[in-house]
C-alpha cells in the first residue's frame, strides 16, 4: 500500500526540530552528520509513556 504524504513545514524547519529532538535525547542521526534519525531508547520510553517530558533537558532559545 502507498502513503502520500504532504508537509507544510519547510525542510529547514523540520531538521530544526529535530535538533531540538537530538538535544533533548529523544532521537539520533543514524551517523555522524547525518540527516536521518532514529528513535533512542528515551525516545521509545517517552512515546510508551515511561518518561515525564519535564525530566528532558529543555533548549534554550537565543
């Protein structure tokens, strides 16, 4: 089956984000300098529902 998909943010705005993702160790790039991630094991705690979102490091906004 075939999913189409349709973002309404940009791609500067998504790897944004997954910055913040990465500081707060909710996910990884798959590679040193890579732009794809993968879920980390706070990540997978987090989405279960095992980890309090207010123990995550927050990042602070320049």
């Amino acid at each position: 089956m075939s999913r189409s998909f349709r973002f309404t943010a940009s791609e500067d705005r998504i790897l944004e984000r997954c910055e913040a993702l990465v500081d707060c160790g909710l996910i990884a790039p798959i590679y040193e300098g890579a732009s794809i991630f993968e879920l980390t094991t706070i990540g997978y705690l987090y989405l279960d529902g095992d980890l309090d979102a207010d123990t995550l490091p927050r990042r602070s906004r320049a």
